[in-house]
C-alpha cells in the first residue's frame, strides 16, 4: 500500500510539474510536507536556483506550542515575509502533489496573508 500510495503521489506531482514551472518574474512556491515537518521553498525554474526557504524546524516555530497545522500557516507567513523582502509578491504554488487540504491548504493561506499573491 506505501509503495502505491508513494506511486499516485508521484504521478500527481509529474502532471503538476508538465503544467507550471517558475520564471523569475513569477517563481514557484514548492511545498514538502513530511509526517513531523512542513518545508516551502520560492524556486526560480529557469535559474535552477532556491530564492527563499522556510520550514516549521527553524527555532521561532519549533519551539512554539501549537499543532501541525498552526505551524504550517506560520511557516506560510515567514515565507512570505522572507519573499516580499527579497522583492517577491506573485508566484505560482504547487502542492507536489499533495491534497490542497490541512497542512498544504494553511501554510498556503499564511502565505497569502503575508504577502503573496498566486
């Protein structure tokens, strides 16, 4: 059952990815989502370069005490403080595959109230 649950996932995520790319003027907001974590890099496709990161291990989260999911919106909004100081506003999110639903869905949200526009 893993195998084919990791195996629909990565289908997903392909015809995703066929869809939407980052440019620099518009990049990509990428999320992974592990059982423990929640990362969300802003990514310039055409550059193959990481212009911003966050994660929900950095200390202001981690030491907080609160669930998964309100870690995730506040993982959405440093992001998205970190993107509009690099210059940042409009990106194209891609859920890489996961359910647009919880975890995904809040730090999505928290990045739209920091800031981002997508």
């Amino acid at each position: 059952m893993i195998r084919d649950k990791k195996f629909k996932r990565s289908r997903i995520k392909k015809r995703i990815r066929g869809k939407i790319s980052g440019t620099t003027e518009k990049p990509r907001l990428s999320v992974f989502r592990s059982n423990k974590d929640i990362y969300a890099q802003v990514i310039d496709d055409q550059k193959g370069v990481t212009l911003v990161a966050a994660s929900s291990r950095i200390e202001a989260i981690r030491n907080e005490k609160s669930n998964k999911v309100d870690k995730s919106f506040q993982v959405g909004k440093e992001l998205a403080a970190k993107a509009v100081q690099a210059g940042i506003t409009d990106v194209v999110f891609d859920r890489n595959g996961y359910l647009y639903h919880g975890r995904v869905k809040r730090l999505a949200e928290g990045a739209r109230e920091g800031g981002l526009k997508f």
